[in-house]
C-alpha cells in the first residue's frame, strides 16, 4: 500500500550506489511485500556501512528530481528541506 512517491524514493535508493549496503525494514516493508494492511507514511531504510557523505548528497538529490518530476507538492517542501539542512 505505498504511495507514488515511496516507491519513487525506493526505486531511486535501490539503483544508487548505496543499494548494495541498504535495506528496506520495518512495519512498511512488512505491510508492503506480506501483509497488505496498513499505509505508512514512513519507510525505513537500514544501511549495513556508512556511505561517503558526498553519496548521501548524491541521493538526497536524485530523490528530490525524480519526486519533482511526480508532484510539485514534495517538490517544494524537498527544497525547503535542503535549503535548512545546508545541501
């Protein structure tokens, strides 16, 4: 029961280049692939390494363009997130 939007920023984390060390857990994951009950507004991603920063970086971007490119509610709230976190 995932929206768009979370299965656009799955999509985008799992063919980065931190999807080998990633992985997707939690009530959603669960939800999503067994039980089919709940919508989540979160999802939880576990990541087995720290990747570099500049990788993070890297991401935060790609999931904020392909966001943008399915609604520019998220859109604007990704740049207002940015634009406080300093990226």
């Amino acid at each position: 029961m995932l929206t768009k939007e979370q299965k656009t920023i799955l999509e985008t984390i799992f063919s980065s280049k931190i999807a080998g060390i990633a992985s997707w857990g939690s009530g959603t994951a669960l939800s999503e692939n067994y039980l089919g009950h709940r919508k989540s507004e979160d999802i939880d991603i576990i990541l087995s390494d720290l990747p570099p920063t500049i990788e993070l970086t890297i991401l935060a971007e790609k999931i904020g363009k392909a966001l943008a490119e399915i609604s520019d509610f998220f859109q604007r709230g990704f740049n207002g997130f940015m634009k406080k976190s300093g990226l």
